[in-house]
C-alpha cells in the first residue's frame, strides 16, 4: 500500500476520530448531586421550656445524577442541633433531624439560620431558617426591683408579679434567702389571673456611729438578690437595689472650683432638701470660706413636698493656700450626724478665671 493511500485511509481518519472524541469528552453535559429541602422553612411554634428538647424533620432529596455529600452543617446558635446523612445517594431521599432546647432560646420570638454545606457545584450551600417563640415556665413582671432613694430605719414596700405557666401549688414555691434582717417578703395568689404578687419590704437599719462611712448624703448603695425556686429545681432571680440616703440629702455632693485666677473670688452653690421640715442648726468651714443663705421659693417638680434650703459658698483666696481640700459640716434638727462636703480647688496667678459654673452636678 502506498504511502498517500495510507495517509488518506488510516491516518487522517484516524485523527479526526480521535479529535471528535476528545470534542465529545470536553462537551460532555455534568450533571452534578443537588440538594433540594422539603421546606426552607421550619417553624416550632411557641415551645415550653420545661419540657426539654422538640424535635422536628426535614427531608433533602438529591435531584441530580451523582453521590452528594454533606461537608458540614452550620447552625450558627446554641439551641439547635442537627442530625443527618453525611451522602445523598443521586434521585434518593435524607432525613435531617432538627433537636431545639427551649432552654437556651433567646426571649420572644427569634429565628436561626441553619447552613449545609455540600461538595455539589450547584448547590455549595443550603438555607434553613428555623422560627421559635420560647413559653418560660415562670416570669417576673421586673427584671430589677428598685426601691429608689430610701432613708434608714425606714419600713418600705415593693410589688412584683410572678406568673407561672404551669400548674403549681403556691406552698411548693420558696423564697430565698429565707431569712434576712433588712429584706422580708411575702406572697399571694393574684385575683382574677392564675399569677402570684411578691409583696417585697425593705428596712434599712443605721450603721454604727463609729463607722467612718456613716455618711448617707453620699448616696451608699444598697443591693441585695432574690431567688424564687420552684420544686422542679427551677428558679427565678431578682435584684434588688436602693439609694440610701440621709434625711437631708446635699446637691452637689462636692464643691470643685477648678484651677482659678488668684484675683477672683469664686462662688459655688449647694442645696439642702429633705421631705420633712427641718433646721440648720450649724456649719462649720475654714475662714477661706464664706457661706451665705439664699433665699429662694421654688415648687417641687415630683408633687411631693419637699423642703429645701440654698447656700452660696465663696472662696476667699488671700486667706487660702494655694491648693484647697477642705470640707463643710453642717448639723441639722433631723439628725445628729453632719453632713459633710468635701471642697477642692486650686489658684495659680498665671491662670485664667474659670467660670464657677464648673461645680459638680
């Protein structure tokens, strides 16, 4: 056979067989796993939290023509868990199942997003949004009780509603601690609701006179904590917080000058107030300090009434040092223990007048 009828009848068509297969292999159609959820959304409704966990399904189909694989599952929160297949046969079905824990849902209603992440080109990532409205076996009608301003040896009372989701006997309800000199409380039914009222009184006693922090203009916190247990080891807690304060309370609790020209003589001013009548019976200051009563008619702004009494304090600075920490006692009818205000301030000649509009609020 000579060499031309060889090219023309092996060869050639030997080539161009070979070109159209690697043609076919590159056009060749892919048809890839893909997965595809009975829903994209998976409602639980309103889950009562002192029955545990709730599970739900959802099933994924693989509607292409090759094995599927689940990479990972994201679920993004802590009350959710995922349980399923790892590979999806192609044109076969899975079950994932879905566990939520009431227990660690946030309040009202909230919704997650849970992620699956697949080896398919294209469906590399899956959405499943899962909506919940936990039901709390018992809540309190506060988060914090808070009694305000209070005076000692003073009985004071607060209500707070606790309602309970679940059928209870009010003697299986306890309060904790049982016993606390300051802090008493006691509980009813609640007419007309399947609630309870938490009648909570608080009285606190005066320190020692000898305690150095026995000073209550100064606003001494109060806190303390409240639990509610429950027989099924449940339980509630509530803080519970004060002012207290002495019976003529002082505003500003300091007097700041500032840094001061040596020239000026600034002027600061305070306010004495308290809910009773009351006397000023004396104030003892430095000689630097110069105390004025001003006589002012002002309403009070609550409704309540409220006695009150204003000073003006001017600072004399030739007969001051230079740096001025000093303190203002002042004796009134409704206690024996001063009020004391501390008193700052500096002057230096090269300085600038500040405006006594600097004193603390």
């Amino acid at each position: 056979m000579s060499k031309r009828k060889i090219l023309t009848t092996v060869i050639i068509p030997g080539l161009l067989i070979s070109g159209l297969i690697v043609v076919l292999i590159n056009n060749r159609k892919e048809f890839p796993g893909e997965l595809v959820l009975s829903q994209t959304q998976l409602d639980f409704g309103t889950v009562p939290e002192w029955e545990g966990r709730v599970t739900r399904t959802v099933s994924a189909q693989n509607t292409g023509k090759r094995l599927l694989h689940i990479n990972r599952i994201q679920t993004g929160c802590n009350y959710i868990e995922i349980e399923g297949p790892k590979a999806i046969p192609p044109g076969k079905e899975g079950t994932f199942k879905v566990l939520l824990d009431p227990q660690f849902l946030p309040d009202d209603t909230t919704s997650a997003t849970v992620i699956l992440f697949t080896d398919s080109p294209k469906t590399p990532q899956v959405y499943l949004t899962i909506v919940a409205t936990a039901k709390r076996f018992a809540t309190l009608s506060a988060e914090v009780c808070d009694f305000g301003e209070i005076l000692p040896k003073t009985l004071y009372e607060k209500q707070v509603k606790l309602c309970i989701n679940a059928p209870i006997n009010q003697q299986e309800i306890r309060l904790l601690p049982s016993e606390y000199p300051m802090l008493t409380w006691d509980i009813t039914p609640a007419p007309s609701s399947e609630c309870f009222i938490i009648t909570i009184y608080l009285n606190v006693q005066k320190r020692d006179r000898a305690a150095k922090t026995n000073h209550y203009n100064v606003g001494e916190p109060f806190s303390a904590l409240l639990t509610v247990a429950f027989p099924n080891e449940r339980t509630l807690t509530l803080p519970i917080i004060a002012r207290i304060i002495g019976p003529v309370t002082v505003k500003p609790e300091n007097l700041s000058y500032g840094t001061i020209n040596k020239e000026a003589i600034p002027s600061l001013e305070f306010t004495l107030s308290a809910k009773t009548e009351f006397k000023v019976l004396s104030i003892q200051a430095p000689d630097s300090l110069e105390i004025v009563d001003i006589p002012k008619t002002v309403q009070s702004k609550t409704g309540s009434p409220l006695y009150e009494r204003w000073f003006k304090v001017s600072w004399d600075v030739s007969k001051s040092p230079s740096l001025l920490r000093e303190e203002i006692r002042i004796t009134t009818s409704a206690t024996s223990t001063p009020i004391r205000i501390p008193v700052y301030g500096y002057f230096d000649a090269d300085q600038p007048t500040i405006s006594s509009s600097s004193q603390t609020k």
